[in-house]
C-alpha cells in the first residue's frame, strides 16, 4: 500500500494562516513564513488589545462623572462615596450615558448623593 504524503493538510493549514494575513502590507500577506510570524504577532496584540479595552473604557466613564459632577459643585470620589451611601447601584458606563444624555437626571443623583453625605 503506497504511504498518504501529507501535501494536502501542509496546503490546508498554510492557506489559513495565509486567509488570515488578507490585507497585510507586503510580503506579510504573500508568504506564509512572513505570514505566519504576522499573524501570531497581530493574534498577540488582538489578546492585550481586549484587555486593555476595558480599562479605556473605564477611564472613559470615569472622566465623563467627574466632568459632570464638577458642574454640580462635587468631585468624583464623593460623589461615589454619596453613591454608595446613598444605596444607589449604578454602575459607571450608565452613570456615564445618564451624565451625557439627561443632565437634570444627573443633578438629582448629585443631589441623593449629598444628602446621603450629610
């Protein structure tokens, strides 16, 4: 019986990775050596990118409360801590889109939070 060469899974395997390069400048998307070791690069950057995308965003949510809460004559950190006292469980992404969207709404959690502060 003739011995299966394994052509066929080598082609297979470097088509994808070579799918997977569409749209690399070069010889990046061209060869798969150059592709293989551009893929694994951009595979590593994609892993960190989703990690340091929350933590943007948070920063993000942050700097729009503390923008919102310095207009009602507060600082972020107590408005948080009036917050908290206050029973309110709001996270930060929707105390963010409240600040943007309803300014009067915002002014009366402001306003919760001072009293829960007193």
């Amino acid at each position: 019986m003739a011995r299966i060469k394994g052509a066929l899974m080598t082609r297979k395997r470097r088509n994808k990775t070579l799918k997977l390069a569409k749209g690399y400048y070069g010889s990046k998307s061209k060869l798969f050596k150059t592709a293989k070791q551009a893929v694994m690069k951009s595979g590593n950057y994609a892993y960190i990118g989703r990690k340091q995308k929350k933590r943007e965003f948070r920063q993000l949510w942050i700097a729009r409360i503390s923008a919102a809460c310095k207009l009602n004559g507060m600082n972020y950190s107590t408005f948080m801590n009036g917050m908290k006292k206050a029973g309110v469980t709001l996270n930060r992404k929707m105390l963010s889109e409240i600040a943007i969207a309803d300014p009067a709404a915002f002014t009366a959690l402001t306003e919760q939070a001072k009293e829960a502060l007193k």
